[in-house]
C-alpha cells in the first residue's frame, strides 16, 4: 500500500484575501463616503492582515491545519502520515537502532540481545523524530504531537516494557508539535523546534531546564540539523529563510532562500560544508564554513556570502534494457554519512506518475582536499533515510539495510568516527561512476 | 563609577582579611567589583524608561487618552518628579549593593523548618529585610507623588465642624506607603525562601545584551505576578492591623483621622478598583526594577571570564588559570576559573596548546599539573562526602536497630532525621548538624507518635490528663513539624556546589580527548589512569547515592518565580555530565585503553563503558 499525502499549502496571502475579501455592502441608503471609506478600511485591514501573514507565517501554518498535518508536512519522513514506521534512529556509537511506528509505540532492536523493548508512554503520541543522545547508552529523545519525551533505556535490563518513569517530559508552554530535535555531538545540550513556535529550545535535559532562541522573522522553526563537530546548528523556518547557529556564544547568521523553504539539510564531517535543499527546487546547494580559532573572543563564524549549487537533480531520463526511468525531481531529504564519503539523497517522485516513484540517490563524496561529489547508485521506493548502513524504512513498514561495501579513501580516524567500521570489500559497480557532477576546487 | 567602587571598599577590606594573596584581590577587584558595579550602572540606565511607563500605566485613563499625555508630560518635568527620579537611581544603587553584598554561587539549603526560620531570623537577613522595608517605603512614596492626585500627600487640610481648618491624615498615601514597605519586605523572605541570593551558571553562553533580551518577559511576568500575590496578603493584613499604624501616625504627627466616609481598613473602603490598581501597579514597578537589577547582576557576574593559560611575565603568574584554579576564596572566581577551563577545553585549540605545553626551561607540564590536580582533588573530594553520607545513613539504621525496643520503633525516623556533616568548607553553613542541641535522642523519642504498642496507651484514662498528653502531643507536632526533614534537601545540600564538579568532569574529559590528537608531549597520559579511576569512584559512589531514597526524585520546578531553582537539579546534572565524561574518554581512545594501568575492578567497569552497556 502506497500513498502520498496531498495536502499542499496555499501562499499565506491568497488565504488572508480569501478571508477577508466579504465586503457586503448593501446599496440601499448608503452615503456613498461611507462605502468609500469603509471600502478603504476594509483595504487596509487587508493589507495589514497580509503584512502580519508574511512576518508570522507560522500563525498562519497553524490557521491551515492540525498539528498533525503539520508533522507530516514538515517531517523528513515521506508521507509520514502514512507511514508504518514514522521515525528511525541508528545510535551513533552502536549497533541498535529505534524505529517509531504508526501506534506511537518505539521498539528498540538490538542484534546482540534477544529483547526488545517497547516504549509507550501517555504523551508520545504522534511521533515526529527519534534520536540517541551521543556519548551515552541509554538516552533516546523522542519529538511528539505535545512534548519532548527523554527516555532511559537500560541497555542491560531484560524487561520489554520499560516503565513510564524512564522517560522525562519536557514540555515548553507553546512548544508544541516538535518537529526536530537535535543532540549535540558533545552529548550536553539538546535542541528542539516546532513550527508553531517562533523560538528554538536548548534543553540542559538533566536539569529539565531551558533557553528559548529567539530571532525576528521567519515563524517557526522547523528542521534542526546539528554539525558533527558541535560548532553549528541549521535551522530552518517555514518561510524562505533558514539560520545558521554558531553555538559558542549562539549568535546566528540570517541565509534568506529565493524560492522556498530549506527542506532539509546535512553536514560534512569536520562541520566546514553545509548540504541543503530548497523545497520545490531540485539541486544541492552547499555552503562552507571557516572554523575560526576559538581564541578569538567574538566568537561569530565568518561564513560565506552565497551558497553555490552542488548538484542539479532535476528530472533526466536514462534508458536501461528495462525500458526507461525517469530519475530526479523534487528532494525530500539528506543524509550523510559519518566519514563523509557517501550521501544519500531521498527524491520525492511524482505520486500522480505510476513510473515516478521516489527514489534513493547515492553519492560519493570526498569532503578535502577538495569538495567531490559523484553520482553512485540509486534505488527505488524508500521513504524515510538514515545513514550509518544505509537503512531504508519502507511504507509497508518494512525496514532494508543496505550494506555500503566501499574502500574508505582517507585513513580511517580510531575511535572518533561514530559508525560501525565495515569490512571493506569491494567497491560496488556504480552506474555512472565516470560521470564527474560537481568538483570544486579551494584556493 | 567612582562612587559605586568606594561603595564597596569596606567589602574589599573584610574579605581581604580572609585571603592570602594581594594580587586575587586584585583581580577580585579587577572582575567582580567592576562587573557588580556596571550591572548597577546599567540598571540605573534603565531606569528612565520603566518609569515612563510606570507613570503612563498609572495615570492612564480610557475617557481622556490625551489628557493623559499631557499630564503625564508635565509631571514628567516638575521638580518632585526629578527629585522623586534622583531617589529611586538611589534605591537601585542601593539594591545592586545589597545583591552584591548577599550573593552566593553556592545555595544555603535549610534541610528542615527549624534551619529556615534560622536562616530568616539571621541579623544579617534582618538587616536586609529592614533595608528592603525601608526601599519599599521609599519607592512607594515616590511612586505615590508620580500618580498624585488623591495619593500625593500624607496629610491634607480638613474642615471641622467648628469651621477651625487642620490637617487630617490621607489614608490613600498612607496604605501606598504601607503597601510599599510590605511588598519589599516580603521580597526580601521570598528572596532567603526562594534562594534568590543564589547565581547559578548557565551551560549556553550567550551574549549579555541577548540573554537580558530572553530573560525580559519573564521578569514582567513575575514581577506582576508577585505584585498581585503581595498586594493580596498585604490588604488581608491591612484589613485585621490597619488601625495599629494609622493612629500611630495620627499621634506622632498630630494628625487627624478626618471625616472620610470609610475608613480604608474595612471591607467598602478595600473594595476601591482604582486604589487596588494603584497598590498593584506601584509595587509591579517596585519589583520589576528591583529584579532587573538583581537580573542583570546575575547576567554580568556569570558572563565567562578568559583568564590567561600562561604568562609571560612573573607579576602576573597570579592572574593566570592554574593560579585562580587552586585559590579557595573568593569562590566566585575559582568558579570562574572553571568555568573558563570547561569552556577552553571545548572550544579554543589554541589555549589548550598552552595546557599541554611544557615549561620552558625544565620541561615540566606544570599548567597541566596544577589544573589536573586542582580537578581530580574537586572529584575525590566530593567522593569522599557521598561516601560518608552514604556511611552515616547506613550505621544509624543498623547502631539503633540493635538498641532497645522502644528506640527501634524510632530508628526509621532516626535515619531520616540524620545528615552528615559537611566535609567541605564549599558546603553551607546551614546544612543539618548532627550534634545540634535540639537533637537529643530523648525528644526524639518523644516526637514519636503514641503507638498502640506502647505503655502509654491504655494507662492514661482519666480526661484531665488525656488534655494535658493533648496539649504536650500539640506541642510534640509543632516540633516535629519544625525539625522534620524536608525530603530531598539534604541530597540537595550534598552537590550544592556540584556545578564546580561539573566543569572540572568536563574540563578533564575535554582535554583528555584533545590530548589524543593535540597533546604532543604526552602530559596527558602520565595522569591518565587516575583521571579514569578517580571518575570511576566517583560513578560508583553517585551510583549508589541515587539509590537511596528521595535522592533520584525530581524536584518540581516553578517557572514564575525569578529564584533560581538550578540547585535542586544539580544533582541530575552532575550524575549525566560524569556519565559522559567517561563515555568521552573510552569513545575517544577505545581500546588503547586497555594498555592503561587499573585496577581490575575498574577495568571490568570501563569494560562495561566500552560496550556501551552502562
């Protein structure tokens, strides 16, 4: 069973006009400077309400549609309301991984033990997005329709139904759904976002306190994307406009997009080089990052002044002795992974095309000496992506690992690298491996 | 500027006495007074306009929306509201003293009734609450001169029935006055109950002007909120009390009562809208310029201080981190220290180059030495105080049990009542004592309850003296009311400090898991086993505090209240920052650790962290 969710959002101002645009006037008896006059007042009330549709288009989100909607909308997982599997998370240091499902229950899978915990508790409902806390065991974060659930799985108990008292609500007046949340790598701090509050959250999640981050601008926020080395955080907003956090002294840098909002986004290993698209483009735009030396008091990054595009994805046709395919369109989400040497970009499709369906896109990446990016392989139908093998959520609620035998081009670093080291093998016959799609050179 | 730093000279001489070094209390100087005294400035900056809005809220009328401009205009310009503007930049300078003079980084924590009301009855908290009862007042007159009309003045001139013309007291200035000197009363116990005293850390540095900015309409928040709570008991005490100072004043100052129609301590006279108005919005504007100084002390104190690794120059080897790492006092700048190291080691390659180089000449890792030690020692001591509140709460159960009968059927409420000593000299002053004179084990048997068990029960028959065991088990409660423990506070009390432990887990895991790529030398190495042994006591005996009742339950946290509650979660805190403290140091080396020398009962623990099975 197969399908999409249909729900398109209409531009803030046609739906302000549609409201607004009821002036019954009666003509009997009416002084014609009284039309006049409420005629413009009814034009400015208009204007002004537009005006306050364009500067807080998250109230506007929220006239449009239940929270529900709107985790579907700004959720990374396609059709997440659909779904089966509505969220998944591999730990960052082991072999387990958590996958939310469609009863707002999370099971926990663990090769090496034969339990598995179920978690439920009376406020996950709607689950938007799972992740592990770095540099722990046991803590998994869970973004919900209401709060912030922190969970403590003991990963030595037997027991298959850990009790509610293992999970702390956090819950933020206003801060309701969370759409994403982010750990820190250093495992402190915790970020969330909601679309329908302007302010981003940074949870101290031990002492259940914490500091909204608010800027003018923008609504909401919607996607949260942490850089490996702890030095930035993207977020992005529902309006084109997304943020840069430098998280020393949480200051931010504006980056207003030209045609929507940025869908989704990642970060290269070492935190220099931002990946993200824009909604309703299909291209990579990339953005670096200087990393200052931190004994400069001020503390802000001297970032770029444009991003470049990376990657044109937009629809090409290749003839394979199946027939043809079409590839590319529209991108839902990005992941790469921890070494930097693959990225995986899920695109959309067409749910009106049968031949359309979305797709998996692999890349091979080398982030230095220089920026590289090749097309690698690509593989059909998946929704929801995360990286460490390649693990793709399927609507049936079925879950594919793809194994990623490739030889690591750089030295492997010990210890620091989050994924589980694989044999390498052999590298995988790339469809168009020859093809160079983007090199860029640094001076 | 000048006054403000003369201002706190004597402050400087008493804690003079106390430290050994002239050169910290330079920097003591340098840092903390400077920064006290522009937090003041500030304040007084921000005077004007919360006033102008004060005097526009006050005088605001919906019928004349102009009027009210204008009047608030020339009011603004007149000579009292100068003079009345010239008093409240006084009772803020003033207020920034008393925070500077009363602030703590580590919280007092009364574990039981009793050592609260010690703490309230304190001269130096009746002082305090004196001062802040005589600010209140004062503000209070002026905001009362600001909103004029029937407030203005306290005595107004009133004709008799004989037609000779004398003054008659005005009871609306009067109850504002009052009003006043309550609200800053009552700010000044909130303050001991809610710890406001108490400056806590904040993990996510930010700039001041942006953190002013968020932590702004919390402020108004709970400045109006606490006004409406204020004015609400102040009228419950004005309604039964009123008349004490009302002909108080009337004699002292030959006034008299005035023919008003209702005198304001009953109920018709209370049930005026505009006067409760007034009430409310004079002591709002009380609070909220009284807290945002309190609030932009706490920002400008906490603000993260960059002290030098090294120095070139000798004079100045006393203002560098490992120097101000290891003095005892003042502990706002070993906080400091900390909190510069945790930060350093985190974010600045180039300073922690400096931690891990080598003197020159010698060779010798002397910056990580002294940092390394000054931060295992914070650990072993904290260690060792869990241990032995582990200790004395695990030998009192098992010393009474083996005692009489009768002293068995208390030994439950025995341990309860026990609390160790504090170890350290960073722990509070108003921890529970052990050997405190109330705590004789004879009334501890008599704030038992009468069980059926018991002798008593039975014997005691006739009414006259069932009234008299009545009134000596009335009095029993009282005592036990006052002298049972509050749950959790002395958990609370053992990390009271913990933020400290905090920075200097992080600090270490931080520079350990640099050392691994940045340490050229290998200082880091010689210490590393008892980095790892020393976090691994420390896991093992937090471990088991939290297996002790009420240590792992959480707090309830209160948004509206602009005391800081970090302390009651420090614990929590403290217990995750050690866990991934650990995880830090085996993800970063993995298994070379194996080659470092543990014991074997540590080993099979790290073990453990390297499975991820912790």
């Amino acid at each position: 069973m197969f399908c999409f969710s249909t729900y398109i959002p209409k531009p803030a101002h046609t739906v302000m006009r549609k409201h607004g645009d009821s002036p019954v006037i009666c003509d009997l008896a009416v002084p014609k400077w009284l039309s006049m006059s409420s005629g413009c007042i009814l034009a400015l009330l208009q204007w002004v309400s537009s005006f306050h549709g364009s500067l807080f288009p998250h109230l506007t989100v929220s006239s449009l549609c239940s929270s529900e909607d709107m985790i579907a909308e700004f959720s990374q997982v396609l059709n997440w309301s659909d779904c089966v599997v509505r969220a998944f998370a591999w730990h960052p240091h082991t072999d387990k991984f958590a996958v939310a499902l469609l009863d707002d229950s999370i099971k926990i899978y663990n090769p090496k033990s034969a339990t598995t915990p179920t978690l439920k508790h009376r406020l996950q409902r709607n689950v938007a997005v799972v992740q592990w806390k770095p540099l722990c065991a046991s803590a998994l974060a869970v973004g919900c329709q209401n709060c912030l659930l922190v969970w403590h799985v003991d990963p030595c108990s037997l027991s298959t139904r850990p009790s509610a008292g293992c999970a702390h609500v956090l819950s933020h007046p206003g801060h309701a759904p969370v759409t994403s949340i982010a750990w820190s790598p250093s495992g402190s701090l915790l970020v969330s976002a909601s679309p329908m509050d302007t302010a981003m959250m940074v949870w101290d999640v031990a002492a259940e306190s914490c500091v909204p981050l608010q800027r003018v601008g923008g609504g909401g926020v919607t996607f949260l994307s942490w850089s490996p080395d702890g030095s930035h955080v993207l977020a992005s907003t529902p309006s084109a406009l997304f943020r840069v956090w430098e998280t020393r002294m949480w200051t931010c840098e504006r980056w207003p997009c030209i045609k929507g909002r940025c869908q989704s986004g990642c970060w290269s290993p070492d935190g220099s080089r931002l990946l993200f698209t824009v909604q309703d483009e299909a291209v990579i735009y990339s953005l670096t990052f200087t990393n200052t030396p931190a004994a400069v008091p001020s503390g802000t990054s001297k970032g770029p002044h444009a991003a470049v595009v990376v990657a044109d994805l937009s629809e090409t046709t290749f003839s394979t002795p199946d027939g043809d395919i079409i590839v590319g369109g529209e991108i839902q989400s990005l992941a790469w992974d921890p070494r930097g040497e693959r990225l995986a970009v899920l695109l959309k499709g067409d749910p009106r095309a049968a031949d359309r369906s979305p797709i998996i896109a692999v890349f091979k990446t080398r982030v230095s000496p220089i920026f590289e990016l090749l097309p690698w392989f690509s593989r059909y139908l998946m929704l929801l992506l995360m990286f460490s093998l390649c693990s793709q959520c399927w609507s049936s609620g079925r879950i594919t690992h793809v194994p990623f035998y490739f030889l690591s081009a750089s030295i492997p670093r010990l210890g620091l690298s989050g994924s589980p080291t694989l044999p390498h093998v052999q590298e995988r016959p790339a469809d168009f491996a020859n093809q160079s799609l983007f090199t860029e050179f640094i001076s | 500027m000048l006054r403000l730093l003369h201002l706190s000279a004597p402050l400087l001489a008493r804690s003079a006495l106390k430290r050994k070094s002239f050169m910290s209390i330079i920097l003591f100087f340098l840092v903390i007074c400077w920064r006290a005294a522009a937090s003041i400035a500030w304040a007084v900056l921000l005077l004007p306009p919360s006033t102008a809005i004060f005097v526009i809220l006050s005088k605001f009328s919906v019928l004349h929306p102009i009027q009210t401009i204008s009047e608030c205009f020339s009011m603004l310009t007149s000579a009292t509201a100068i003079f009345s503007f010239i008093l409240l930049c006084g009772v803020i300078i003033m207020v920034g003293f008393l925070n500077f003079e009363y602030y703590t980084v580590i919280p007092t924590i009364a574990c039981s009734k009793i050592a609260l009301f010690g703490q309230l009855l304190h001269p130096r908290q009746l002082v305090n609450s004196l001062v802040h009862c005589i600010m209140g007042m004062i503000v209070a007159w002026c905001s009362a001169v600001t909103i004029g009309f029937r407030y203005e003045t306290l005595g107004h001139p009133c004709a008799q029935t004989d037609g000779y013309h004398q003054m008659c007291l005005n009871e609306y200035h009067l109850i504002l006055l009052l009003g006043g000197a309550f609200v800053g009363f009552s700010h000044s116990l909130l303050g001991v109950i809610h710890n406001m005293n108490y400056v806590s850390f904040h993990t996510v540095q930010q700039y001041k002007y942006l953190r002013f900015k968020g932590c702004l309409p919390l402020v108004v928040k709970c400045s109006a909120t606490q006004a409406l709570y204020s004015v609400r008991n102040f009228i419950v005490v004005y309604y039964f009390l009123g008349y004490i100072p009302r002909t108080w004043i009337c004699k002292t100052l030959n006034l008299h009562l005035g023919s008003s129609a209702h005198p304001l301590d009953s109920i018709a006279g209370l049930l005026d809208l505009s006067l409760l108005y007034h009430l409310w919005i004079s002591a709002t504007f009380l609070l909220f310029t009284w807290y945002i100084t309190l609030l932009l002390f706490r920002i400008f104190l906490t603000e993260g201080y960059s002290f030098p690794v090294q120095s070139s120059f000798t004079e100045d080897a006393d203002h560098c981190l490992p120097k101000v790492l290891t003095e005892k006092q003042p502990m706002i700048l070993k906080f400091l220290a900390l909190q510069d190291l945790a930060l350093l080691s985190q974010h600045s390659p180039l300073r922690r180059c400096e931690v891990f180089s080598l003197s020159q000449p010698g060779g010798h890792p002397h910056n990580w030495n002294a940092i390394s030690k000054e931060c295992l020692s914070l650990l072993a001591d904290l260690t060792q105080r869990l241990v032995a509140y582990h200790d004395t709460v695990a030998t009192n159960g098992r010393a009474k049990s083996l005692s009489s009968g009768s002293e068995r059927k208390t030994s439950s409420e025995t341990s309860d009542f026990m609390s160790p000593r504090p170890t350290s000299p960073l722990t509070a002053p108003f921890t529970p004592d052990l050997d405190s004179p109330f705590m004789s084990p004879a009334l501890r048997r008599l704030a038992a309850p009468v069980e059926q068990g018991s002798p008593w029960y039975g014997t005691v028959q006739s009414p006259h003296i069932m009234r008299r065991v009545k009134n000596f088990l009335a009095k029993r409660v009282l005592i036990v009311y006052l002298f049972n423990k509050l749950p959790e506070a002395s958990s609370q009390a053992l990390f009271a400090d913990s933020q400290a432990h905090i920075w200097a887990l992080e600090g270490l895991s931080y520079l350990v898991q640099a050392s691994f790529s940045e340490d050229q030398f290998g200082v880091v190495q010689t210490t590393l086993p008892s980095i790892l042994s020393c976090m691994l006591v420390l896991q093992e005996a937090v471990d088991r505090h939290f297996k002790l009742p009420h240590a792992s339950s959480k707090p309830v946290r209160s948004t509206s209240s602009m005391g800081d509650s970090t302390y009651k979660t420090l614990r929590f805190a403290l217990r995750a920052t050690l866990k991934t403290a650990i995880y830090r140091i085996t993800t970063t080396f993995g298994d070379h650790l194996n080659a470092v020398q543990l014991s074997a009962e540590h080993r099979k623990r790290l073990q453990q962290f390297l499975e991820y099975k912790e």
